[in-house]
C-alpha cells in the first residue's frame, strides 16, 4: 500500500480528493493500492504530517495558509526525495511551474480537477512508485547499525561477538567519547577521530551534529582523558567545543559509557574558542533570552513555558546560586517588559510601592533548592504568561480567542478542529489559517503541547501514575503518550516524577 498526504485550505476539495482516492482503481492495479495519509489545511500542518507519516504522495495546493504549497516542498525535497509531489492550483502560471522543476514535482493540476485526471495522475504516479529501486537503511551498515542503534541499548553476547568480527574490533572492552562542536562538526570529528587513530583503535559517526568515539581497548579511562582532552585542546583551539567522557565497559554493557558521556556533555562546559567558550556560552544565554522575551505572549504558552525550561535548566545543573540571581535578572526584564512599569513599581530602596507587579524577583534567592525553584518557577511563570496572552489576546480576532478558551476547556477530552472551529462559529479552514496567521502553528501541535504539558505538572506535583496522567490529559494509550511525550520534550515522562 502506499499513503496518500492530501493539503489544502478547502474543504470541498479535501472531501473529493479523498472520495476520488478511496474510489481509485487504475489501470496498473485491481485492487487500490493507495491508503489515506492524511490531510493538513495549512504550510505548517502540511509540514507535521509529511514529517510524522512519509506519505509516498503528496497532493499540494500552493495557495494554502502559513508558509505556501512550494515553500513546504522546498523544506522537504532533500529530505524526502522519492516522495512524489503532485501540485495543484486554482490558476496556471509558468513562474510557479518553473520554481517547481527542480523540487522534482510530479504533476501540476488546474483546479477543479476532473475524475478522469485525478485517477490518470495516480496510475502515472502508481507506475514511477513501481519503478523506484527498493529503499536502503542506514542499518544496513554495520558501523551505523552500531553507533546509531545498539550501542546505545544492551546487547547480547552472540550480538556483540558479531560487531567485533565485523568491525575488527581489537578488544572486548570500550570506552565512549562524546563531542559536540558548534562549527563544522563533520571536518572536525573526522579529524578529531583521524588524531586518536594515531594511538588508539577507534570508530566514529556524526549523530545530530555530535561525535561518538568508540576506542576499543582496554584503557584506563583516568588516563585517555588526559591525553585526549590535551589533544582536543589544540586541535580545536579556534572553536568552541563540548565533551562527554562515559566509563570502560565491555562490549555488552557499553551503553552504560553512552550514557556516562551523555551526561557529562549536558553540563555543557565550554572549552576552546581561543579562550572564548565562556563567552559563546553566554552569547547563546543571551540569545535564548532575547527569543523569550520576543515570544512570550505571541506563541502559545506551552511553546513559552518549553523555551523558558530549555534556558534554565542547564543553568541550575551548574552552581545553583549563580543560576538564582541568573534568574532574577531574567525576571526582572520579563516584568518590565509585560507590565512596562518597573521603575515606578519600586522605590529606590527597592521596596515596593505599587501593587503593579505580582511578585519580587529577589524572592528567588531565598529558595533552597532545585525543588523550591522548580514550584516557584511554575507559579511565577504562568502569571507572568497569564498577563502576556491576555493582552496579547486583544489583538487576536474574536474567533481566535474564542477557539483558545474552547481548547483550553474542553483539551481532554477528543476533540477535532471542526469541533472548536463549531465553538468559534468560523469553518475548519479558516480556523486553521487563524493559527497559522496569528500562532504560527497548528490546532493539533497547541493541543498536544497543551496536553503535554499538563501532563507534566501532574507527575511533578502529585503522585499520580504515568498512565493516571496520560488518561487525565486525554490520552487513553499509556504507550502512544509516552512516545509523543518524549518526542516532545525530550525525555520519558517517568523521568519527570519528583
């Protein structure tokens, strides 16, 4: 079977397409060979669902809501270059035709499209699928297979026996080096692995822009760490760069080193940078703070509460008194940035003299420990969001504002776009461009971020289960949640209990 991604901001034209599709039966199959995908309204739903399912065809209308029908084929043409892109439009121009050539479009259609062209698009497009040489996957490489998939889980004997032969892997034991470098990272790693050659058996893969070393040998980890840090440190002095060094393990347990240096490299201390990885550290600090004090009130507020943790949490994994008045600081300008009365909120001694703000940053630096300052932070932080989105809302159209309050009322239950489109009084589509417009992201990503971050307030501060919490946001699948949880920030939600 092969799965059919249908986009446009019509609701008439995504009832046909997908009548016409369950109805398909061409020339070159007897029975219908193509399955529903899905079906997006806007450039920015359009882009979730290609991301989420790989459909192996994609209907697109140009003129959708958000980022445009080229635009998010533009985003996905190198990703996905066997997808066939099947355009349509209610006009024909050659300056669209002509930007589409080399996003390698399959087919370009005049709305309205007639049933004999849709079903004489999909046999065409049934018979390039046909002709495609099979797929390949990274697994098949053993190296890849090891670096990007086992060597992060445990393994058993006979399957790490089958490493070493493959691999000519010289010893039974390992130990794992991490490094993330902010410039480059396929030339450096290459030469940083070309380096520990010189002295040591080692592999090496780029995963998500970092390198993972695996040395096989039986080294004293004390020691490699010497050697091999003093290495780094010359051959990337000009840059900025992190390192994580995990433990000597033998070849079945050598996930255990995985995650030893994965701990490590979130600290995140800089090094390198002719000196200068403090300061980078603070530059990207600084950087994080200027996007979330432009933010706050403009995105929905799970997306600011995700940016404000993204920033201190690195901060509080370091020296925790630093971090607090790091914090303060941070306060102090997202009040005077949201309620734009800071100066006349306090005197000069620093007392208050005006009910304006809500609370005093200082308050932050009596808090004892990470837990204090994780309740503290929740609290604060939502009125300060509160104030941000409601007067942020006055900008919204009343729809909009409407949709949100729905949402935000009834987000446990299963609720559709139609059903909150219904409460605002607009059409579906028009509800979906609202939020590509005005929120920059669609009714499904607001109402998981939504759920997922209740979610996570439930399993801080209660005792709830996981699978208490995943019924209590609206999911009904432990597991399904559990995978969009991680997916979303990063981490189990069982690592999340206090």
């Amino acid at each position: 079977m092969y799965s059919v991604l249908i986009v446009d901001d019509e609701e008439p034209v995504l009832e046909s397409y997908e009548f016409m599709l369950k109805n398909f039966s061409g020339t070159a199959a007897a029975d219908n060979p193509f399955t529903l995908a899905g079906k997006a309204r806007s450039g920015y739903e359009a882009l979730k669902v290609i991301y989420e399912t790989e459909p192996d065809i994609v209907f697109m209308d140009i003129n959708i809501p958000g980022i445009n029908g080229l635009s998010v084929l533009e985003e996905v043409h190198k990703k996905y270059p066997r997808m066939i892109c099947i355009l349509s439009t209610a006009y024909e121009r050659f300056d669209l035709a002509q930007r589409a050539i080399p996003l390698g479009v399959f087919a370009y259609l005049v709305k309205p499209v007639s049933k004999r062209t849709f079903f004489e698009t999909l046999n065409k497009a049934l018979d390039q699928l046909h002709s495609l040489p099979p797929t390949t996957s990274e697994y098949d490489n053993p190296k890849l297979r090891l670096m990007r998939r086992d060597i992060w889980i445990p393994m058993g004997e006979e399957t790490w026996e089958q490493y070493r032969e493959s691999l000519s892997l010289p010893s039974d034991w390992g130990i794992t080096l991490l490094l993330e470098i902010e410039t480059d990272p396929e030339k450096w790693c290459a030469l940083a692995a070309e380096k520990l050659l010189y002295k040591y058996p080692c592999i090496y893969d780029v995963i998500l822009n970092r390198g993972l070393f695996l040395i096989s040998e039986d080294i004293n980890p004390g020691v490699f760490r010497q050697k091999t840090v003093k290495m780094l440190e010359t051959l990337l002095s000009p840059i900025t760069w992190y390192y994580g060094l995990g433990g000597l393990y033998r070849g079945p347990e050598l996930y255990n080193s995985c995650n030893e240096a994965l701990t490590e490299l979130s600290r995140r201390h800089p090094m390198g940078g002719g000196g200068g990885g403090v300061a980078a550290s603070w530059d990207r600090e600084r950087k994080q703070v200027t996007r979330l004090r432009e933010k706050i009130g403009r995105i929905p507020p799970e997306e600011a509460k995700s940016l404000f943790s993204a920033l201190w949490e690195p901060l509080f994994s370091a020296d925790f008194n630093t971090a607090k008045l790091r914090m303060v600081s941070l306060f102090t300008l997202l009040l005077d940035d949201i309620y734009g009365v800071w100066s006349s909120a306090f005197s000069s001694a620093g007392e208050k003299t005006s009910g304006a703000v809500p609370f005093d940053p200082a308050e932050i630096m009596d808090l004892k420990d990470l837990g204090a300052w994780r309740r503290w932070a929740e609290v604060h932080f939502d009125k300060l969001l509160l104030k941000a989105n409601s007067d942020r809302s006055g900008n919204y159209p009343l729809p909009l504002v409407k949709a949100l309050a729905f949402i935000r009322e009834n987000y446990i239950r299963g609720i559709q776009l139609k059903d909150v489109a219904d409460a605002a009084g607009i059409s579906a589509a028009h509800l979906s461009r609202l939020f590509g417009e005005h929120l920059q992201t669609t009714f499904v990503d607001h109402l998981t971020a939504l759920r997922i971050a209740e979610a996570e307030r439930l399993l801080r501060e209660s005792s709830v289960s996981v699978k208490e919490a995943a019924y209590a946001v609206g999911y009904h699948d432990p597991n399904y949640f559990t995978k969009i949880f991680k997916k979303i920030r990063g981490r189990l939600p069982t690592d999340v209990k206090p």
